[in-house]
C-alpha cells in the first residue's frame, strides 16, 4: 500500500508501444506506455479494454469510425471491437486490463510484446 506517481514512471522508458505495469488489483493490471504512429489492427475477444489518455492526443479508429481523444479523457473499447490507436506525436496512456489480455490480441506484428515488465 504505496502511492505511485504516475508521471515519474514515464521518465523510466522511452520506447513506444511496449506496456509497462504499474499496479495490479482484482485481476485487472494497470499499465502505462507511450505511443507514437499507428498501432496494429486487433481486438481482445473477452476483454474490454480502457485507455486513459495522460498526456498528447491519440485517434482510436475502429472499421466504421474514428474517436479522438484528448489529454485527461479515457475511451473503453469493448471486447470483440477492431481497433487500431493512432498518435501523430508522442501522447502517454494508461492502460486498464485484465491480466490475461494480449498485447495485439491475436495478430502477431513487429510491435506485439510478449513479456510484461514491472516498473
């Protein structure tokens, strides 16, 4: 039972789409990671999965629309959904998951991690 500030984490890493956990509580783990360029296409198919944007904008294309999102606001997209995050800059999000969900989901790519790393 600690605080965790958040920001400092950030300063840990440098590398874009590589996941990082912070914390851990009823089987959903909290990650973090900074991201830059267009991800790949997947979906989790049993999980939901929120993004919490901390700092910069991302775009969270889905196949029939795009949402953008902002600098302190969150997106949750549904299990099942195809999506794809897009950040034209730098932008950090914090990630809410359950322990068991895939980085890209099925899809494997260039940019899929298998291990999670604690900070």
């Amino acid at each position: 039972m600690k605080q965790i500030n958040v920001k400092s984490k950030f300063k840990l890493f440098d590398d874009y789409w590589n996941p990082r956990i912070i914390a851990e509580l009823n089987g959903q783990q909290v990650k973090i990671a900074k991201i830059k360029g267009a991800f790949v296409w997947h979906n989790h198919k049993g999980e939901d999965e929120l993004f919490y944007l901390i700092k910069g904008e991302l775009t969270m294309e889905f196949r029939d629309k795009k949402v953008e999102v902002k600098e302190g606001e969150l997106i949750v997209v549904p299990k099942g959904v195809d999506h794809r995050p897009v950040a034209k800059e730098e932008a950090w999000i914090m990630l809410f998951e359950p322990s068991s969900t895939k980085h890209t989901g099925e899809v494997n790519s260039e940019l899929t991690q298998e291990n999670d790393e604690w900070l």
